[in-house]
C-alpha cells in the first residue's frame, strides 16, 4: 500500500501575499541592498519593517538589506509578511515547522535554542528592536518543570503578554504550567499515533472541521499532558480529542484537500472571539467547555483568555496531521489581526533588516546560523581559505567509454569485480554494490588502487584532546600523518570545494559518481556528546551545550563533542573514517545491462593506458564468463548468534531490561522513540574474506550493499544494507529512504503475503515509521528550500531475501550555497539508527548501550568530485577488523514495543549476516579437507 503525503511540491513555491506578489523569497529580499554597521551590529535606514533573518536559509543568500516599499501604506493595512521568532527546545521537528512558517509567513523565522539567550537580549529584540511579531515555541523532551529542558519559555510566556505565542507540545505544556495547571503522565504514551479532533471553533482553527468522521486527524508525540480539571481560569480548553483512543496510521489526507464532509463549513466565519469581552470579564465560557469535553477525552489545546497566546499538544507540522498547514495559517491572520487591532500606530515604524543578534554574545562560539557554520552558510568559497590540510586545489579532467549491453556477456557484476580485483585478496578495493535482483538501486561502483590521483585517507579521533589524526597514503604508498582539529568532516568539505571540473565531461552520463571519495563514517559512538547534556543534571550542562553546534548532529566522534573538549566515553578499535579516492572506475548499468569504464586526472595528464588496459580485460572475459562463479542453491539453515559462535555483547535478559528502561524513558517524556542496538562478534581468522562478501551478497542481495577493504588497517567491510541515509543527485535533490518496521519472510507464498500485510497494517510500526520521516523531514529541513521538502512515499513495504520493510522516501530540494557536506553534517547520523529527538535520544542510549557502535549505524558510500554523494546506513554488515568478525543488530523502541519481540526482532536482523558467517567457514572447513 502507498500513501501520499500532506505537500508535494518540488519546486520553492511561496503563497501571494497583499503586496508581497511573488512566488519565491529571491523576488522579496534580492533588492537594493544598503548596509551600516553601527557597533558591530547592522542598521538600516531603510522604510520597511525591522526583520531579523535566518538569510543562509533563503534562497539567494540574503547579504545585506531590503530596502523595498514599505509593508503599510497605512495603519489601517494588516502585516504584508509576519516576523517569527522560533524557540528551539532541542527537538527534532523544529525544522518542519520551520519549513511551514518560511512558506505561510512570506520570510523564514528566525531559530534560536531555549538557552541561547538572556531574557535582557531576548526583550532587547521583542520590546526595543520590535524585531518580531510573534513567538513559537517548539516541542522538545523532558518537561516544562525542569529548567534545563525549557529554558527561556516559561519567561518569555510569562513576561510577553502583548506578543501572539504559539506553543507546541512541550511549548503547550509550558504555557499551562506556567500559570499553575499540573503537568501529568497521561494515561498512556503517544507517540506517532493519531487522534481524531474536536474544537471550540476559534479562530485557531478557522476552516478546520471538527469531531469524529469529519477527517481533522492529528499527530500526536507525548506521554506527558496538561491535567485538564487544574487549568487556572485565565486559561481556556479549545481542543481536545474525539475519543480516549489513539488510531493507527491507516491513509494521510493532502493538507490542502477539504473533506466532503466539511464543504459546507467552507468559508464560515469563526463564531468565537479569543478576545471578547465575556472572556475578559469571567469564566463562564471556561467551565461550559470543560464540561463539553467529557470523561476519557485528552486535552489538545489551550489558549489565555486575555493574551494572544495558545498551545497544542498535537504536532501540527507532522506530515500525518490534517489541516495542520491552516492552522499556521490562521496563527499568521490571528497576529495580523491583533497587531492591526493593538498597535496599528507602531508597526508602520518597524523596517526590515537582516542582522547577526540572535547569536551576538555568546562567547567562544562560531557563530551559528540555524545550526550550520556560518563560515559557511554565507560563503562557501571561504573554506577555501580554512587552514586545513590540502593537497590544493585542483581542475579534474574526467574520460569514459561505453560498452553497450556487455555486463552479461562477461558473467555480470560479479565476475567483473573478482576477474579485475580480486587478485591478491581484493586488497585495497571496493564495491558499491546494487546486488538486490529487484533493482531498486541501478548502478553498481567498483575499483581498486588506482592512477595518480588515488590516495586513502583514514581518520582516528584522539581522545586526549580535540580532533583526531588524519593519515594520507598516496599511490607510491608515501603516508604523511596530519592532526585535525576541526575534525575529518570539515576536511572533506574543503577537499571536495578545492576540485574544479567542467560539466561537459560527464554529460550524458546516466549516474552521479564519477570519481571521488569511497568510504565510510563510523556510526554513532555515543559516548562524550550526551555528557554535554544529561537531562538530570543542571541547567549549567544545557548551557555547555550550546558552545557547540547543536543542530549538526554529524556522528559524535567527530564535531560536536570534540569541539568541545569532551573526551570520548567509548572507544572504537577501528578508525572514524576511512575513504579511497577513487580516480579509475567501472560502473554497471543493471537496468540496461551497459559497463562503463572511467578515468579521473588531473589536466596536465592525457593518459589513456587505464582505459586500454581495462577495456582489454572485460571484453577478454567473454569466453570463460557463464562457467565462472557457479551460485549453489541451497535451503537455509536457520542459526541463533550462540549457535553461530557469536558472544552477544548483551544476554537476551540484559537487552530485555534495556528494552524496559527505554520503554520508561519514553513514559517519562524523555524521548518519543529510541534505537536500542547491540553487537556480536566471533574469531574468524584469515578466511576468504572476499568470498565471505559474495556469500553474503548472494544469501541476502540489497540495493546499498558494499564491499571495502582496507588492508594498512587489517579492515574489511561485507555490508548487505537495504537502506539508503542519503542521496544528493546532480538535480540538487535529497532523498532519504529510512527504513522502520521489520518482519520476517514467510515459508509459503500465502504465509509470506500474509506477514506482508500484518507489518503494512501494525500500529507499532506505522507509528516507528511516521516518528522517523517527520525527524528526517526536520533534518532535510536544515539545508533545503523552504517549501520543497515532500514525502512522495510513505510507509511502502519492500521484499527482501529475508524480511519485509516498511520504507518512505523524503525529498527536497537543497539550498543552492549549502555543500554537499553540509548536508550530510545537518542530518548525520541517520535518524532510523539513533530516534527522536535525536540528540536526547543520543544521550540516553549512551548511557544504556555501554559501547561504541564501531562502523555498524554509521555510513557507506561516494562523495563524487562533482558535489554529489550517495550514502548508505550500515546495517546488516559483517565488519571483520583484525581477524574478528562483528554484528550490530538492535530496533526501535517505543511506547507500543514488547521486550520480547524486540529482542527476537533484533536477531531476526542479524539472521543473515551471522548465517553467512557459519555457512561459509563450514565450506571453506569441507573445501580444506
């Protein structure tokens, strides 16, 4: 079954507003540009409103200043655009409301986390700069009682009684606890599941039906709510659910497709005034509505009875959620109408501006814009000029040939790949390997040591101090050794900025790798970056962690906690970071069947040997290429781990009490889902290790399966990953594939369709899986063009040699200045392997797990020359490091999982790697004997 999501633009498309007639930010904000500096802060004299803006998010890269007409010709005239300052709680959707309010206000908000300022800056700003028209606050873990979890909130709702605020979730709950209602376990946790919705018909929700059967369904992510007998007076209940019960994930309705039900409430005006004097003068209205609510219903919204503020406990910007869009919508006409209404004489003073204020005074920090360095959000060519290590730069000349329909005459991928590069045991080769014979992934990579260009660099992060070494071996096999204290990624994004190439090259070329880094990023090492932020310690750690870059959450060995200064808690006996450039390559085209072979250099060089000698060899392959490599068909046999001869890290009792202490953290609000792994290992020796990869490869073929050896550092990596973490094509588009919900195959085809149809219909796993597409959303978010972000599939269940997965494909367009590092560094590691929100989800696993997690839930892939990459989550892997082989296996963990199924899902995971493991040294013993 396949599911359409709430927006589906591709395209940056931004609704007309009076006077703003345009269909994108550039046509705002690319205008005459006029700038002052006046003690380091940036004034202008222009008419228009005062503005301060995220401008690294606008397409066009804000520099400077509008100085277009004015916003009101007269007070009589409502906001041309609306100013919102967004109040990050540390969440992992922020960015999805972000996206909302970029394309509903007319101009992106402005993110600042809850402890990035003072409340003297933040009323400097609200009250002396009018820089803003009004406030939301996102949601986010913990609770509105613990300092360190709401930060500036509960001030900002108490003190900014004249300013409209919006608050979501963990926003909604402060806004009650701040004026005395309880906050209280609910009756049970929701998280990813759906209610159905009924209202008082506020203004909030003008043009939303209402109750049962009317299609206002919403998403909800808490296990905390507002007790609703403890509301003070001041405070109104405006929405609550249908029933006590939370649905199931069954269909998405588009955001902007009314219900029939609904037609005839179309254009109706709201019948309620938040604002009426009935309201200003008692609570007559207060307790009618309680009243209204019933027994067993959750309170979903509350709103002051004198103050333009109200609170949601649902998502609204969920994908899953209906009307969620008009309700931003009608936020937006709720403070149009109350500044018209209100200060009409005062807003015709405000101007527009961009300014760096958000983020002046706070020391010892890079600035920060949204979360990206500002280095370079503004200028990508600065990095350039970064005094990292480079080889300098250099202008890349690339040269190919194409051979029509030729991978089966020469016996495929393959024979291909062990005719060219397995000799000598595949020693520094690898393998991008679109091995599924469903070809869900087209083509395949694969090389070896190469031409002038190649070189492998490896990086290990110190734990003594920031950053960590990075060895550079080149083809002679020269190795210079070079420490990094920024860190390996931002390495790489200056090795990829310094090469310069001409697009003619390649045209005509069906794929986007054409030479570049292959490697991998080690997975989530948890350990250090969550001692930046313990959710039971004190505010002052909350305060440590934003001298990092909060919203650039790249795996934790590298930036955040080692800017830092925070030692690493576990240590991976393999390196951080390993990668080939690749400058000799053979692709495979399996839909059509065509091999191609490219050759990277450096302009100087006119060489063509590669390519003779390499064309040479593949048509040299005809006449032996259907006797070679023989797969024998046999029925599998079924091993647990111990039978294997894998020691667990964790006993089947052990990972049960993790399971327990997740399931109570998520009780508590800590968390909305975790990704609770393990790992085995086992002896192995000097086996075959290339024969054990096209074992596996042939027992359990994916679409992101690779095969990486590197041999300085006794490493070899046999991946079968069903998943993609991310993709940037040559279009500028970003696709993330996360994969939640797994089942195993069934014996017969009817048991098999049957097991298809129980994961398409579990609640638990609609719930895991809508959970992660609004994180990846939010992460997207980051880097993309507000209003491209879409889900052109949702929770599509794909068939594999062993399991079945549920599957969603999230898109957007990427920024035009944002690097191709920059966005995996918004979005690293992949969500499905860490859960939401990711960075307090981090910090408890840390603390639960005990271990790093090594290479497993890290990255395999291509960063192209040409700003492009393709990257793979490492799962289902075999690592092999220094004659051990280990396994990572582990599942989502949330409010609907059971103890015992997610340990049995956990192995289930492992099935085929371990298996292959067994069966292949039992056939190397027998071919021995």
């Amino acid at each position: 079954m396949k599911f359409t999501s709430c927006s589906s633009s591709t395209e940056l498309m931004f609704r007309s507003f009076e006077g703003l007639q345009c269909t994108n930010l550039n046509a705002v904000i690319s205008r005459h540009i006029l700038q002052v500096k006046k003690n380091n802060v940036k004034v202008s004299n222009c008419h228009a409103r005062k503005l301060i803006i995220s401008s690294h998010l606008v397409p066009g890269q804000l520099e400077g200043w509008y100085t277009g007409k004015k916003q009101l010709e007269d007070a009589g005239q409502k906001l041309e655009f609306v100013r919102t300052l967004l109040i990050d709680n540390y969440d992992s959707y922020t960015y999805n409301i972000y996206q909302e309010l970029s394309v509903i206000n007319g101009l992106p908000p402005v993110v600042v986390r809850n402890d990035d300022l003072g409340w003297k800056e933040i009323c400097h700003y609200l009250y002396e700069e009018n820089a803003y028209d009004n406030i939301v606050i996102s949601p986010g873990p913990g609770t509105p009682a613990c300092p360190a979890d709401i930060g500036i909130c509960l001030q900002l709702l108490l003190e900014c009684r004249d300013i409209p605020i919006l608050g979501v979730c963990l926003g909604h709950q402060a806004l009650g606890y701040v004026h005395g209602a309880q906050v209280v376990h609910a009756s049970e946790p929701i998280h990813g599941r759906l209610s159905e919705i009924e209202h008082n018909g506020c203004k909030l929700f003008h043009n939303i039906p209402s109750g049962k059967n009317s299609g206002f369904k919403v998403v909800r992510y808490h296990s905390l709510v507002l007790d609703a007998e403890s509301l003070p007076d001041e405070l109104i209940p405006i929405a609550w659910t249908s029933s006590s019960d939370a649905l199931s994930y069954l269909e998405i309705q588009k955001s902007d497709i009314v219900p029939e039900t609904y037609g005839s409430q179309i254009g109706q005006k709201s019948s309620f005034d938040p604002f009426s004097s009935e309201l200003r003068n008692g609570t007559s209205w207060l307790s009618r509505h309680t009243e209204c609510m019933g027994s067993g219903k959750v309170l979903m919204g509350i709103m002051h009875s004198t103050r333009p503020h109200y609170g949601l406990q649902f998502h609204p910007e969920s994908i899953g959620t209906c009307y969620g869009r008009q309700i931003f919508k009608n936020f937006r006409e709720i403070t149009q109408d109350y500044w018209l209404r209100s200060r009409s004489s005062v807003v015709n003073e405000r101007k527009v501006h961009h300014a760096d204020l958000p983020f002046r005074g706070i020391p010892r920090r890079k600035q920060l814009v949204n979360g990206i360095d500002a280095r370079k959000s503004f200028d990508m060519s600065n990095l350039l000029n970064l005094s990292l290590p480079s080889s300098g730069s250099k202008f890349l000349k690339l040269k190919w040939r194409k051979f029509d329909h030729l991978a089966s005459e020469v016996g495929g991928a393959r024979n291909i790949f062990c005719t060219l590069f397995g000799d000598h045991k595949a020693v520094n080769t690898f393998w991008l390997d679109s091995s599924s014979t469903e070809k869900r992934a087209r083509f395949s990579f694969m090389g070896g040591k190469g031409g002038s260009l190649w070189k492998q660099v490896t990086f290990k992060l110190s734990h003594e101090r920031r950053g960590g070494n990075l060895s550079i071996e080149d083809g002679q096999g020269c190795i210079r050794s070079i420490y990094l204290e920024d860190g390996f990624l931002d390495f790489l994004n200056k090795e990829l900025l310094s090469l310069h190439y001409e697009e003619k090259d390649y045209e005509g070329l069906p794929f986007d790798f054409h030479g570049g880094y292959v490697g991998y990023l080690g997975g989530c090492n948890l350990g250090g970056l969550l001692k930046l932020m313990t959710y039971s310690n004190s505010t002052q750690i909350k305060k440590q962690s934003s001298q990092v870059q909060p919203n650039l959450i790249s795996n934790p060995r590298y930036n955040l906690k080692v800017e830092c200064g925070i030692s690493n808690h576990h240590k991976s006996s393999t390196p951080d970071a390993c990668f080939f450039f690749v400058d000799n390559l053979i692709v495979i085209d399996h839909n059509y069947d065509d091999v191609y072979i490219m050759s990277l250099h450096d302009r100087q060089t006119t060489t063509t040997q590669w390519l003779d000698d390499t064309e040479k060899k593949l048509l040299g392959l005809k006449a032996s290429a259907a006797k070679k490599f023989k797969v024998d068909r046999v029925q599998p046999v079924m091993h647990s781990p111990s039978e294997a001869g894998f020691v667990t890290e964790k006993s089947r009792e052990q990972y049960m009490k993790d399971v327990e202490k997740c399931l109570q953290l998520i009780k508590d609000g800590e968390s909305y889902e975790l990704c609770l792994t393990t790992q085995m290992r086992k002896k192995i020796g000097q086996i075959d290790y290339l024969g054990l990869y096209l074992k596996l490869r042939e027992k359990n073929p994916a679409p992101y399966a690779a095969w990486l050896n590197f041999s300085k550092e006794n490493l070899c990596i046999c991946c079968s990953s069903p998943e993609r973490f991310l993709q940037l094509d040559g279009n500028g588009i970003l696709e993330a594939k996360p994969i939640k919900g797994t089942i195993a195959r069934g014996l017969t085809k009817e048991e098999d369709e049957l097991l298809k149809f129980q994961l398409q219909y579990s609640e638990k796993d609609q719930a895991e899986n809508l959970m992660i597409v609004d994180l990846l959303r939010n992460d997207l978010g980051r880097v993309c063009e507000p209003g491209s972000i879409h889900v052109p599939r949702l929770m599509d269940v794909e068939s594999y040699a062993t399991v079945h997965t549920m599957v969603s494909t999230i898109r957007g367009k990427k920024q035009p200045k944002m690097s191709p590092v920059d966005c995996v560094r918004a979005a690293f590691p992949g969500g499905s392997m860490t859960g939401a929100p990711k960075l307090r989800s981090m910090e408890l696993l840390d603390d639960i797990e005990n271990s790093s997690r090594g290479i497993y839930s890290g990255s395999i892939g291509f960063f192209s020359y040409n700003q492009t990459f393709d990257l793979n989550i490492v799962i289902r892997t075999i690592v092999i490091h220094d004659g051990e082989a280990s396994i990572g296996g582990g599942g989502a963990i949330v409010a609907l999982s059971n103890p015992e199924s997610e340990y049995e899902e956990m192995i289930l995971k492992t099935r085929a790697p371990v298996n292959t493991v067994l069966e292949f040294q039992k056939e190397s013993i027998s071919d021995y004997e």
